[in-house]
C-alpha cells in the first residue's frame, strides 16, 4: 500500500518540489518545469554549477555526480525499457509485413506519343486522337469540337501581348 501511495504522490501536479537553484522555493509539480527556466535566468552562477539530467529535464544535479545521477536515474529504467518496446515492435512489423504488391507492366511510351501529337498542332476546344489524319491516310476522322452547340473556340487571346505588339511596329 504504501508502495501505491509513494507512485501516486509522485505523479500529484500539487505536490512540492524544492527549487536547485534557490532552497526557499518550494514549487507545485505542475509548475516546476517553467520555474526552473526562469530561476536558472536569475540565478546564472548557480546555473552553471549543475548539469541537467538526459532522462528528465526537472533532474538538476551538480555537474561531478551527474555520471553517478546517470547510472542510478529512475527515469532511465521507463525510457530504455519503452526504446526496447519499440525496437522490438518496429522489428516485428518489418519482418511480418512482406510485401506480395508488383507494379503492374508499363505501356506507356512517352517518347512515341510525342513523336505521334508532333504532327499536330493544340487547338483549344477541339479532339485529336492522334490518328494520322493527312489527305493520303486511309483512315478518316474530322475534327470534332467538345463545345456545346453555339460555342466557339476563340480565335484571340483576352489580353495583348505587348511584346508580340512592339514587333509589329
């Protein structure tokens, strides 16, 4: 019970913590994390006497025993143990998960496409297969417009080119 009692005070946002840099200060947990800030601005020659701790940033420990602070931490025990958990999870999923997905056969040739639409010049509006549609050609095929009854491609830009413009002259 009273094992119960030590994990739930450490874990009370109300309980008092004393301040490292100054022994007056006694700080709500909950807080304690934005006093530190600001007492390690006030107090920069204590500051730089005490070296935080990897595992917790709230561990301010004199810079000779953080080796010692290091190897005994409390906080080092939960995040080796959870680097280990993901370590084995991340593992498990790459070694599970093999991937039976092929990438289906391209045909798709760009470089003949092009060379097929080259003859051809993009008129707005308008449908080209890319069938050979020359006078020789046996096939047959007019242009057909994608534009309802009544409309029209235009035949002009809505706006000028002035450098287009400043050539004419």
């Amino acid at each position: 019970m009273d094992l119960e009692g030590n994990y739930v005070d450490a874990l009370d946002p109300e309980r008092l913590i004393q301040c490292p840099y100054d022994n007056y200060h006694q700080i709500r947990a909950c807080r304690f994390p934005y006093h530190l800030i600001k007492c390690r601005k006030n107090h920069p020659e204590i500051a730089k006497q005490l070296a935080t701790c990897p595992f917790n940033a709230r561990h301010q420990v004199p810079r000779a025993e953080i080796s010692h602070h290091i190897s005994s931490c409390d906080d080092k025990s939960c995040i080796e143990e959870d680097i280990v958990s993901q370590s084995n999870n991340c593992q498990g999923e790459k070694m599970n998960i093999v991937s039976m997905w092929q990438p289906p056969p391209c045909d798709e040739d760009w470089d003949r496409d092009l060379q097929e639409q080259s003859n051809s010049t993009f008129v707005w509006g308008t449908f080209s297969s890319g069938i050979n549609n020359s006078p020789g050609s046996s096939v047959v095929m007019e242009q057909k417009s994608n534009l309802m009854s009544g409309m029209r491609a235009p035949k002009s830009l809505p706006y000028s080119l002035s450098w287009k413009s400043r050539a004419g002259n």
